[in-house]
C-alpha cells in the first residue's frame, strides 16, 4: 500500500504545472559544451524505482534523451563511447505549510472605522490559522564528462505533487529544468 501511494505521489509529481517548479542550475564554466558530440544515460538509480512507476521512468528516459538530442548531441549507448553521461534523481519530501486567514476588516467586508473614532479600530483583529500538508518532490539532473568523470552541469527542479494528475507532463518537467543548459536547441 505504501508503494501504491508513493507510485501515485511521484506520478503526479511530474504533472506538476510549470508555473509551480522551481528550477535551479549550475554548471562548470571553465567548460565547452559545444565540444561535445555523444552521450548516454547512465544506469538507473535503484532508489527511484522505490518513488518512480516502469512508466514515468520511461517518460523520464525518454524526455532526457530528446532534449540532449535537441541540442546537436548523437545518443550511444556504450559509456566508453559517450561524451556525456546523463543522470537523474528522484525525491519526495513530506512537508507543511501553515495559513493565515484574517478577519480583520469585520462583518461589513471593508475597514470599518478610523483611528480617530471612538474606539479605536473596529473589526476583528483575529483570523484562523490552517495547517497544510503537501508532498513536494524533486528531480536532479546531473550531466558527466564521462572521461575526465567529473560532474559539469547539474540543474534541479523543485515541485508540489499534484494528486488529481496523471504523469504525462514530464517532458515538460524535463524542458523547463533544461531551459537553463548552457547549448541551445539546434536547428
């Protein structure tokens, strides 16, 4: 039962919409991205088949085949033969968040009265606070040169799991993480 909701937690973590991730990217700039010609995807992390179902998977491995195709790069699948090596990682992270909902401005839906009124101010200065709980998953990617075997991009996207969703929006994930990639997409 605990894998089935994990399954659904990570399959709609890439569903999540682009507006909502977060993306983060490094890279080394002492490197010529444009030397480059091959690449192949790494083997797969075990922990992501724990929070990643066969088919998101092979959403994820297709999404980062074709962006790095998109930009001028040929796919090998020997390692010896590759420039770069492509990983990626998956977490989910349980975590709350806490609202604040005022009713300061009292039964009439606008400030009631002045400072200068008798009174002081009239309305409600309390609210109610409500505990909100999310599941937000992450997704690492991490770009190798495969013969000096040193990391040389790593770009992160950050997301709310959306539960009502399916996980067909991962190429868009992939996308959006890669926007910040030092070579553009070929023509």
């Amino acid at each position: 039962m605990k894998r089935l909701v994990l399954f659904s937690m990570i399959v709609a973590l890439f569903s999540v919409s682009c507006n909502t991730l977060k993306v983060t990217a490094d890279y080394d700039k002492t490197t010529n991205f444009e030397s480059y010609k091959t690449f192949t995807l790494l083997p797969w992390n075990p922990h992501n088949d724990s929070v990643v179902s066969p088919f998101v998977k092979e959403r994820i491995l297709d999404a980062l085949k074709n962006e790095m195709i998109k930009r001028g790069y040929f796919y090998v699948a020997d390692i010896k033969k590759a420039d770069l090596g492509v990983n990626t990682f998956v977490l989910l992270q349980e975590k709350s968040d806490y609202q604040y909902y005022s009713n300061y401005y009292g039964p009439y839906g606008y400030y009631y009265s002045s400072p200068w009124a008798w009174g002081g101010y009239y309305g409600n200065p309390y609210g109610t606070v409500q505990r909100v709980d999310y599941t937000e998953g992450t997704m690492i990617i991490d770009i190798f040169d495969t013969h000096k075997k040193k990391l040389i991009w790593q770009g992160i996207g950050v997301g709310e799991v959306n539960q009502h969703t399916t996980g067909k929006n991962v190429h868009k994930i992939v996308n959006q993480i890669f926007f910040k990639y030092p070579v553009k997409y070929k023509k």
